[in-house]
C-alpha cells in the first residue's frame, strides 16, 4: 500500500493537518530529498559572516552538512562537508579562518573553493603504493553547491534544476526582504540552538498568528528528525 493512499488528509481541508506529518519517518525522508536537497534554495548565511577571504562557517542543508567560504578571489563558496576520500567531515569548527581546507583523516587538502589541492603519499613511499597513475586531482573536489545572493542573504542549492534565485524568491516576497534588510546589516553576534522536533514544528510554531514572526528573518533550519 503506497503512502498517499495510507495517509487521509481531514475533510476540513488543509486547515486541519494530519498529526503523521510530523512524525512518520518515511514523510521526513521525502522531505529531505525534495525540500532540503530538491530544487529549492536554502539560506546558508549573511554575507557579514565572511568579510575576508579564507573565512568560513559551516551549516546544513537539511542533514547535509555544508561548509561555506570567503575565497580568496573573494566570492562566496559553498560545498557539501565531507571528504571525496573518506567522507570524513572536513571542517570539524563552527567557524574559522583558513588558507585552505584540509581533512584530518587522510590529509587530503582543498582550496576555498573546494577542489583538491593535493593528497598525502600520493605518489607513495619508495616507489611503493600511492595513487594510480590514473588518478586526477580535479576529479575529486568537494561536491560543491550553487550559490547565489538577494542582497546581504546567502542561499544554496544542490539542484542543477533550481530556477534563478530572484525568480525563486519572486517580487512580493523580494520587496518585504528589501524593506527589512535595507542597507548592510551589522553583525552583533550569532547564537544557535537545537531543537529535537520535527521541523515543520518550528516553522508553523512562529508562523502562528499568536506569535510575532520576525524572529525567523535569520533563522537557519535545519531538518531535525520526526
């Protein structure tokens, strides 16, 4: 039996969510695939974060973990958090600064904007092991993510199919993120919590009309499990 015909909507229409939604791990896993890594663009950061090249934060893209920098031609970077070798967890910091990227599992070093740089041992020891005489450097990068700004906020995307981020966003929503960051947002601090809920939970919670909604112009969600 497929999951739409298992799960009833209410017969009062979407004003009456099924409580599944919020729990039923298979949904959770859907979401992530189509939500957090489908099509869509997902805020990383505020370009404030990184004001020098070789600055870096890390984040999420749902469970993804994602590392974004400063790059020394002085764009924004961003790719997925794990090692082509190992998929050992690149960046271990919330935040640094860095001339390159460089794992400590195996010592396979990249550049800001995420392709290898180089590879311990890659030629071996005395003639002996090593890498393939086959192997390329630039086949085996960080997989990065595309990115793009509206104004100070960073968004990311793993899609290829992913629309124009301005056409994403589109005028209406555009013109209210114009009226509440106009000019540069100054940085006072950061601070971050985890919260063990579903997502969606955090999202209608200050959605709510008995909530003020400001305090999600920043927020950076991540998919907590169901």
């Amino acid at each position: 039996m497929s999951l739409q015909s298992e799960l009833q909507w209410p017969a009062e229409g979407n004003a009456r969510v099924p409580y599944r939604v919020f729990s039923d791990p298979e949904i959770y896993q859907r979401e992530l695939a189509r939500i957090f890594l489908g099509p869509t663009w997902q805020f990383l950061t505020l370009a404030g974060e990184l004001p020098q090249p070789g600055d870096y934060l890390t984040t999420f893209l749902g469970e993804t973990p994602v590392i974004v920098t400063r790059g020394k031609d002085g764009g924004l970077h961003a790719m997925v958090n794990r090692c082509a070798h190992r998929g050992n967890l690149v960046c271990l910091k919330r935040r640094g600064h860095a001339d390159n990227l460089t794992c400590v599992y195996h010592a396979w070093r990249y550049d800001l904007e995420g392709n290898l740089d180089s590879v311990a041992f890659r030629r071996g020891i005395a003639g002996k092991g090593g890498m393939p005489a086959s192997f390329r450097l630039e086949d085996h990068g960080l997989k990065k993510l595309r990115v793009d700004r509206f104004g100070e906020l960073v968004f990311g995307t793993l899609s290829s199919d992913a629309p124009p981020l301005g056409d994403y966003i589109g005028n209406l929503i555009g013109s209210r993120i114009h009226r509440v960051l106009y000019g540069k947002p100054k940085i006072l601090g950061t601070t971050s919590q985890i919260l063990h809920n579903n997502w969606k939970l955090y999202f209608e919670n200050v959605r709510d009309t008995y909530h003020a909604t400001c305090c999600i112009a920043f927020s950076r969600p991540s998919a907590c499990r169901g």
